[in-house]
C-alpha cells in the first residue's frame, strides 16, 4: 500500500495531469506602438547569427509562425516592394538546469483496533469446567505520519522572439524602426525545442504584435487543438 502511495505522488510531482499528458506553461510578454496594427504585409526573416532562410530547422519554424500569422489577417509579401513589415523570427534553448526540491509522502500504517472476536472450546470433567478460549482483533490502517525525500529535476529553458520592423520606413531612411515585440519562454522538462515549438506558437497567437501590458501565463497540452491548428494537424 505503500509503495502504491509513493507512485501517486511522483506521478503528481511531474507534472502530469490525469490524462497522463504533461502541462506546458509559457509566458506570452508583447508590446507594440500605436501603428503596429496598419502594417500587415510581411517578409520573415531569421534573427539567428549564423541561420540563414534555407535553414531546414528555420523553414520548420517559420511555418507555425506562418499560421499564426495568417490566423491574425497578416499576409506574406510576394517581393520586397510590396511588404511594409519585416517580422524577425529568433529562437533557442538553453542549458540543463538541475534544480533540487523536497516533498513528503504518508506512511501506511495499523491506527488501531476495528473488532475483536472472541471463539474457544469449554471441557468439563465432573464439576470443573476448564474453557480454551481465542480472541482475534482486526486492526484498522490509515495515515500514520510522513516521510520527506528529496530528487532532482532538469529543467530547459525555451524561447522564441518575434519582432515586428516597419518596411516602409526602412526603405525610406534605412532606419530599424520597432513596432511590436512578442516574447514567448517556457521553463520544463523537455529539452526538444522542435517538440515545444509548436505550443510555443499557440500560446502566442492571441498576443502576437499586440500590446499585452504584462506577461501572461498561458497552460497548453499537446493536444489542444490550438496547438494542433499550428502543426497543421486535423482537428477532432
């Protein structure tokens, strides 16, 4: 009975819902000026040194991004001429972080007594009567104290930055002029960018180029289907 409590709570202890799916929590924080909104035709752009447009992993990326585009009326430019906004798409992860906790489980144990039952044989042998008697209890269990262990958890930290430039002016004064800034993060166990990617997307695409006026948390499971619109995946 034990050892059935002990697996109760390390299932709870990560983070698991009763689904079996993990939860996913991110952190959406956007800003954007007063014009951000009239500038809808984009060119996108990787903000990685070094990742240029034909970057397999940037052009896996830059689909999700481009759903979610698309889902806020924003449409990709044919050329150059036409687009008044450039999005740059910036993206990572960063090293393992082991992070010790404490947590404390019940012991299982007798609390006391439910029944007793009494049961025996009597012998008589002239006028004595000798009796061989029994008693059995029956003992109750429950909660008897608790018992604190310690692990360790490795946690990832996983972003994406996607920034909005206005085009037009660029092309006019060669300026980078900012005019909205979406930042998306997630801290948890998995250390697969490709696999949070897509829920990172999701969580952003009520806030992508809008002004939020402080971080809002946001929890996804795989399985939601906004997480699936971004993979492109049918929904039920």
């Amino acid at each position: 009975m034990r050892n059935l409590i002990v697996i109760i709570f390390m299932t709870l202890l990560a983070g698991c819902t009763s689904t079996g799916q993990p939860t996913f929590s991110v952190s959406v924080d956007s800003l954007a000026s007063p014009v951000a909104m009239t500038k809808k035709t984009y060119l996108l752009i990787p903000g990685n040194q070094g990742i240029n447009k034909n970057d397999l992993q940037f052009q896996e990326y830059e689909n999700y991004l481009k759903r979610v585009l698309n889902g806020k009326g924003y449409i990709a430019a044919n050329s150059q001429d036409d687009a008044d906004l450039v999005i740059v798409l910036s993206y990572g992860i960063g090293d393992p972080q082991a992070q010790q906790y404490s947590y404390s489980i019940p012991t299982w144990g007798k609390t006391g007594v439910s029944s007793a039952n009494t049961y025996g044989t009597a012998t008589t042998y002239g006028n004595t009567t000798s009796v061989n008697a029994t008693t059995t209890y029956t003992p109750t269990y429950g909660v008897t104290g608790s018992t604190t262990l310690t692990g360790t958890r490795t946690t990832f930290f996983r972003y994406a930055l996607i920034t909005g430039y206005d085009y037009t002016e660029f092309k006019k004064s060669n300026k980078e002029v900012q005019i909205w800034k979406t930042t998306i993060s997630s801290t948890g166990s998995s250390g697969d960018l490709r696999r949070v990617f897509p829920i990172l997307m999701a969580a952003s695409e009520p806030y992508l180029g809008t002004n939020t006026g402080q971080k809002i948390p946001v929890s996804l499971y795989e399985s939601d289907n906004a997480v699936k619109v971004i993979k492109g995946l049918a929904i039920e």
